[in-house]
C-alpha cells in the first residue's frame, strides 16, 4: 500500500525547512531543467525570490499530483488554457510536455482546436452580456431622450416656414 499524500506533503515540507528556500528553489528549478530542457522565464523570476517559487510549485505540484486526471491530460488542458489565453509560453511548455507524456500531433491539434472555440464562445458571451446588461437599459433612454428633442409634428430648429 503507497503513502499517503498527506505524508508525502509533509515530507516535502520538512525538506524545504531543512534544506532552506534558497537551495530548495535551485534544486527544484535544476529538475524543472532536466525534465523540460529549459526553465520556463517565469519560474526563472519567481526563483528570485525563492519563497514565492516554492509556494507556486508546491501549489502546482500538489494539484497536478492528486488529480484524478492521467498526468497527459492534464498538461492537454493546461495547454488548452494557455491557448486560450493567447500565451504562446504556457502553450509551448505545456505543448512539449504534453509530448512527452505520450500526446500525438491529432490530439493538440484538437485541444487547439477546442481551446479557440471556447476562446470565441467566451468573447461572444461577455460581449453580449455587456449589450444586454449596457446597451438594453442605456439604448432606449438615448432613443427616449433623441424622440424628445424631435418630438411628434414639431419641425427641427431653422426650417419652420414663416407666413407671408
């Protein structure tokens, strides 16, 4: 029977206290390297302050490490949101680690594929909603206040006929 993930996590937690942030981070950043090729930049500035790259991975690592979703799919959604997001970095990283986990060229295409529709479906529904909640209320007291200006049989200002 494995370990828990509690105890796992806490072992995890009990290395970074007696390694130090400082090492822990360039440990971790050196096995980001060796896994990926390279250190994508943001982790390369959050390293600057060890702290804050700690808490990101461990955050990062504990949802990737208890999902109930094979490790594939998750970096296919990763990479998905990434497109989505129009962030050619997370895509590509995401993209290669999809790769190595056994993704095919049929199945990014397909997350991309499905990330633009969800991408256009989300600029279509935020944008209607703002007609709806914006447009819908303002548009008609423009239309109101416009119709009073000309109201009903009153000729515009400078092109009434004068009798002679």
């Amino acid at each position: 029977m494995g370990r828990r993930q509690e105890d796992e996590f806490e072992d995890r937690l009990r290395q970074i206290v007696e390694q130090g942030a400082d090492a822990t981070a360039e440990k971790w950043l050196k096995v980001i390297e060796n896994e990926y090729g390279r250190v994508p930049l943001i982790f390369k500035r959050m390293g600057e302050r060890p702290e804050v790259l700690i808490s990101h991975l461990l955050y990062k690592g504990t949802v990737a490490e208890t999902s109930r979703l094979d490790p594939k799919y998750v970096e296919l959604i990763s990479m998905a949101v990434g497109a989505a997001l129009k962030c050619p970095y997370c895509t590509s990283y995401h993209m290669q680690a999809a790769i190595k986990m056994g993704a095919t060229r049929e199945e990014i295409l397909e997350v991309i594929l499905l990330s633009g529709m969800i991408a256009n479906s989300s600029v279509l529904a935020n944008a209607y909603r703002v007609v709806d909640e914006k447009l819908e209320k303002c548009f008609p007291c423009d239309v109101k206040a416009v119709e009073q200006k000309k109201a009903p049989g009153k000729k515009k200002a400078g092109t009434a006929r004068t009798k002679k």
